[in-house]
C-alpha cells in the first residue's frame, strides 16, 4: 500500500503542472481530458487503498522526509492512510472526478478552459494533501493550499469586479479562522512536543494537563473549522462563493474546501473528547448555524444562492452532530450530502447553462418538459436533502436528530424545525424551476434544451449514489431486522467511533422520532407545492424582506467591522505613515539638502576668499594650541 499512498496526490498535481505550463497553447480537448484523467486515477488508487484496508485495516503512515528537525521538535513530511482519510479519499477524487468530467461540457466555450482544470486539479491536490497529511502541518499546508485554489476558482471570472471582490473576501475570513488554527497547533506543540496524530493522540489523556488547557487547543482549532466550513459569524464568505463557476460550487461545496473543518474535527475527536465545553461549543454554534442558515434560504430567489445557504445550514448539522459524539453521524453526513449537494449544484449548473446563465427562480418554471434527465436527478437530490426514508438524506440526517435528541431535547426541537425549514425551500426551488409555467422570456423558453451527455451522466451517477448511500448506515432499529450493524461505523472504527458520552435510545424512540420528522418534512413539502403553485412576486416586507436581505448581517459586518477598519487604516495611512514616518525620512533628505544649498555659498571661486577662510583658519589652529599653554 506504500507504493499506492504516494500517487494520490501525485495525479492531481501532474495535471495542474501540465495545464498550468501549458495554458495557452493546449488544446482544450487535451487540458480537459488530463486533468479528468488524474483525478481518475487517483480515484481508482484510492480504490485500492481501500480494498487493502478493509483487508487490513492497520494504520500506515509513509513518510517522505523530515519537514522539520531541531533538537525537540520532529515534524516529517509524511501520509497517514486509515480508514477515516480512506473514505475523504474517495468522496474527494470520486465526486472530483464527476465534476472535472462534467466541466469539459459546461465550460466548453469559456476562453479560460485551460487554466480553470489547471486550477481545478490545484484544488483536488492541495485537499488530498490534507486528509492525507500524518500531522497537523501537513493538515494545514492542504489547508492552505485549499484556501488558494478557492480564491482563484472563486475569482476565476477575474473581469468582473464584483467576483474578485467575493474571491478576496473567502480568502481573508478564511485567514481569520486560520490564525485560530495556528494558535491551536502552537499551544498543543508546547503542551505535547509534537504535532503528529500517532504520537499526539495516544498520550492525550496521560499528559495530566487541566481540561482547560484541552478547552482552549480544541476551541482554537474549531475556530479554523469556522472559517474554513463557514459557520457562524465566519460564514458570510460562502454565499458569495457562487461567483465562480458552478462546477467550482459543487466542489467547494459538497466534496472538498467546507468538509475540511469536519474533517479536521473528525481527525481530532481524541482531543474534544477531553474538551466537554469546546465540545458543546462545536454543537450550539453548529446548530445555530444550521437553523440561521435555513431561515435565509427560504426567501433567496437565486437559484444558487438558495443551494449556498444550504450548504452552510448543512454543514451546521454535521457540526451539531460532532459536538454531541456522533463523529460518525458526522463523518456519515459529509458523505451523503457530497453525493446529492454535488448533484443538486451541477442540477443547478444545467439549468443555468440552458437558461442562457438565468439564475433568477422567477424566471423559470416548467423545466420538466424540456430537461427530463436534469428533473428527475435534481427531484431525488431535493428528496435526499430534505429526508425523504429510503434516499440517502434521510439516513443521515434522522441520526444526527437521535443523536441531538439523546444530548439535549432541545436541540432536537431546534434540529427537526431547521429540517422542515430544509423540506420547504428546496421544493420550493425545485417547483419553481420545473412546475407550472415557463416564466422566462420567449427568446430563452425557445433555446431550452436538455445537457449534454458530458453533464448528464454525472448527474446519473450521482443520482443513484443520493438514493443507495444511505444505506452504509442503517439505523439500529432497521439494521436488525436484516441481521446487519451500522456498516460505515464499523469501518471507521479503527480510526475514529463515537463518544462514549453517546446515549443510544431505546427503538421505540427511535421509531417515533423517524416517524415524526418523515411526516413534518412531507407536510413542508405540500405546503412549499401550495405556496408556489400560484406565484406571486411582489415586493417582500417584514420579516420576509429581512430573511431576503440575509438578516443584514453583510450590511452589519460592514457596518461595524469593515468601515470602521478602513477608517482606522486612513487615519494611520494620513498621521502616521504620511505625518509621521513619510516626514521623518524625507525629513532627513530634506535637512541634508538644505545644509548641501547653505554649504554651496562657501563654494564662491573667488581665491581671495579661500585665502581668507585659510588664514582664520589657521588663527583659530594656533589659538586652540597656544591657549592652553598661557
């Protein structure tokens, strides 16, 4: 398997080398065939990796060489394969793939081609670096790696100053999250003298520190899970994410950049497993997230805008399950929501693509007609999402609510609401765009047309996997009845199980739980097909126009934390660099050259003068000399 553990990320970053040297002279159908082909077979790699785990699911860490080296502090530049970065593995190169073979048709006419797989299998690479990373380092030069191809796929329409804009904003609330992560990785450096997961893990609970010092390393952390997952207050950076192309969304959002936050978590549960109050800090921001989230996403009419929130009100939900112990509902999470959040963003993409880059809901309707494959894939990613029993949502979702339900009813409560929120605006978007009737103009309802078969099959395959992946994770009251267990728990546990702080309920509970939110979400669901069976567009007031406007949250942050650092930044900019240190140095250049123009005058050319100037000189020379001797 050593052999396999190299040509992982090897793959991605052949390709981004090839397109990235050769950009402007390669044929299109060529840079887009390479970069396909290496995330492919970094997929198939992964494969194999995975089959020779399950035969042995044994750790193996393969080291390169020695990163850093002093004389207390060993830090290798070295891969870890187990069983938790074996299946980050293959969502990322098997959804990766599906994206890279789905662009070469939606991105086909773009003058960019080359230099977006260039940096396409940039961000496939920098994100195997860190899953695979065997320490903290190596998690975090893919970190930021990450963060780099994010800002240049999100800015890759770079005419356009609104997408720089949005692309610079991702990057530096992304740095702010970063500092915590830094500051995480400093102190556990310090506490533990190393920062690799083998060595750091075993001996956490041995190291007889007080569980503030665990509180504190485990909430820096989280901080850059934050940034890079985008929850509350560091999550206004993902909406406008949407600016790149939407290829780039459906990676950013559902198989690479936001799971690296639960990722990290995931990695880490040894630690906030002795860190209760981080812990609880994880789940109440996550579930706050998730229910702030879904309230915004019920009056979005931008069709990825609506897909963006969601992501967000998603991710709060893997967080939640998380910070109550359910590291595999978690990890379980990421893993459905890759297959039909991917789906529901290339969906979204071939709608878009045929709407000649329409994005307003109200323009649209009666879809179904014309793009039958693109209807049917995107009604069973809004199935899945919204936690309809048999699709993979459901599975998913229903053990993160047992498990909030186990911790605290009231986040159970808090949870189902944001649920049935989930429920109502995903149909909502999905009778918007293929109910009723076309809404749009007649020049755009005559190009209607269904997507290539580039951008189809993707979505096939991803429908399937929204409908049977699930069913790695059957809950226990379902399991027995075919003699089974929760499978992906059983596979990750060599890597990473649930707290032993996790209540397991009762099947009867359980029973009634699935039964209460399967019927809440069906009602939403009815209620979203009444409220758009007759649309209505006027202009939204109240508390309509606030979940429009985002809570003002962007108009806030700029408010209370933007302009008052650029006026800060203008008043040092005027006081001190120009009064102060642009005066002072150029004070000096100044004075020199005023004391250079005064000298000058010394300078006449008249011999009569220098003849005087001598001999006061030498009157002066004598009288110092002969003075003292009186």
């Amino acid at each position: 398997m050593k052999e396999l553990v190299y040509l992982v990320p090897l793959f991605p970053l052949i390709g981004f080398i090839l397109n990235g040297l050769f950009w402007r002279s390669m044929p299109k159908a060529v840079s887009g065939v390479i970069a396909s082909v290496a995330v492919l077979c970094s997929f198939v790699v992964s494969l194999l990796i995975f089959f020779e785990l399950k035969a042995d699911p044994s750790p193996v860490v393969v080291s390169l060489f020695d990163f850093i080296q002093t004389d207390t502090v060993h830090i290798p530049f070295a891969f870890q394969v187990d069983t938790l970065s074996a299946t980050f593995l293959l969502i990322i190169t098997g959804i990766g793939f599906l994206i890279h073979l789905y662009s070469t048709g939606y991105m086909k006419e773009d003058e960019g081609f080359t230099r977006y797989f260039a940096y396409l299998n940039l961000f496939v690479f920098a994100m195997l670096i860190l899953v695979l990373g065997a320490n903290y380092v190596m998690m975090f030069i893919g970190w930021e790696g990450v963060g780099l191809a994010s800002y240049l796929l999100i800015g890759f329409w770079f005419k356009n100053k609104d997408y720089t804009n949005a692309s610079k904003k991702a990057f530096i609330m992304n740095r702010i999250g970063d500092l915590g992560f830094l500051v995480g990785m400093f102190m556990a450096l310090y506490h533990f003298g190393t920062l690799t997961y083998a060595e750091l893990f075993p001996g956490l609970a041995d190291a007889g520190l007080d569980t503030s010092v665990y509180n504190w390393i485990a909430i820096c952390f989280f901080i850059g899970a934050m940034g890079k997952s985008a929850q509350i207050p560091l999550y206004t950076w993902l909406p406008d994410a949407m600016a790149g192309p939407t290829p780039v969304s459906a990676l950013i959002h559902a198989a690479t950049m936001v799971t690296a936050g639960i990722y990290m978590i995931a990695r880490s549960n040894a630690l906030y497993e002795l860190a209760p109050v981080a812990r609880d800090l994880v789940a109440w921001i996550g579930l706050i997230t998730a229910f702030f989230a879904a309230t915004i996403a019920l009056k979005q009419y931008d069709i990825k805008k609506v897909l963006a929130y969601s992501t967000v009100s998603q991710l709060g939900y893997m967080f939640l399950a998380l910070g109550v112990g359910s590291y595999v509902g978690g990890v379980f999470h990421v893993m459905t929501h890759a297959f039909f959040k991917a789906l529901l963003f290339l969906g979204a993409g071939s709608v878009i693509h045929a709407m000649h880059h329409e994005q307003d809901l109200r323009k649209m309707g009666g879809l179904r007609k014309y793009m039958p494959i693109t209807h049917i894939t995107f009604l069973i990613a809004c199935l899945a999402i919204a936690g309809i029993p048999g699709f993979s949502g459901f599975f998913s979702k229903d053990e993160i609510l047992a498990a909030a339900y186990a911790h605290s009813p009231l986040m159970y409560g808090i949870g189902l609401i944001t649920a049935m929120m989930t429920a109502f605006y995903m149909f909502r978007l999905y009778f918007y765009i293929f109910r009723g009737n076309f809404r749009g103009s007649h020049e755009q309802e005559h190009h209607l047309h269904e997507s290539p078969f580039s951008m189809t099959l993707p979505l096939i395959v991803l429908a399937i996997l929204s409908v049977v992946g699930g069913y790695v994770g059957l809950p226990p009251v379902i399991a027995e009845w075919f003699h089974s267990d929760h499978t992906l728990a059983s596979w990750l546990s060599p890597a990473v199980s649930n707290s032993a702080s996790l209540h397991h309920l009762d099947h009867n509970t359980e029973w009634i739980l699935m039964g209460l939110s399967t019927v809440l979400v069906i009602i939403m669901i009815f209620i979203a097909k009444a409220k758009t069976s007759k649309p209505n567009f006027v202009e939204d007031t109240g508390l309509a126009k606030v979940l429009k406007n985002k809570w003002y949250i962007d108009e806030l942050y700029d408010r209370i934390i933007v302009k008052p650092l650029f006026g800060l930044a203008a008043l040092i900019n005027h006081q001190i660099e120009k009064n102060g240190i642009d005066k002072s140095v150029n004070g000096v250049g100044q004075f020199v050259s005023w004391g250079s123009n005064k000298l000058r005058l010394l300078q006449s050319g008249q011999v009569g003068y220098y003849l005087f100037g001598f001999v006061v000189g030498m009157i002066v020379l004598l009288l110092v000399v002969l003075v003292p001797l009186i």
